[in-house]
C-alpha cells in the first residue's frame, strides 16, 4: 500500500466517525429523543408496528436511539471508521 493510499484510507476512516454523530443527528436519533416527523421516527413507526406495538430492545431502531442518545461506542467508531478507510480506498482506486 502506497503513502498517497494510506493517507486516503486514514482520511476515510477519520471522516466516517466523524461524520457518524451529525448524520445520526440530521436523519432525527438526537440526544432528546427521536424527532417528530423525522425518517428516524418512520423508522420507529415501522419497526412498532412489525413488532406488535414496541420497538424491540436490540432491533436497529434502537441500537441507533441509543446512540443518538449516547453516543457512539468505541467499538462501532472502530467498525465505522473501517468502513470509512474501506470505501474511500475503493472510491481512490476509482479516480485511478
């Protein structure tokens, strides 16, 4: 892996978690709650209704509440951080 590459992936990867919280925020899993009328609380609407009312503990609406709500673990920054060196190396190789 070339010096340019790994500047790119790092690059990538310093974005994604960076990026994680305002995008969690922007789509309405904010830290007062889930936002009225939000895709965040489509989200929940459909989830309840697939789960008989409730939104399930575990389910993906709220592993994203909870982390509107408190943040991001370190363990998903590092997953999402891998994502982001991922994509932007695969987007770099693109341009080249």
């Amino acid at each position: 892996m070339g010096l340019l590459t790994a500047a790119v992936a790092a690059a990538g990867a310093a974005g994604a978690v960076a990026a994680a919280p305002v995008v969690l925020t922007a789509v309405g899993f904010t830290g007062a709650g889930i936002a009225a009328g939000s895709i965040a609380s489509s989200m929940m609407s459909a989830a309840a209704v697939a789960n008989g009312g409730g939104v399930a503990a575990g389910s993906v609406v709220a592993g994203l509440q909870a982390a509107g709500a408190a943040g991001i673990p370190a363990a998903a920054q590092a997953v999402i951080g891998g994502i982001g060196a991922v994509a932007s190396t695969f987007g770099w190789f693109a341009l080249i």
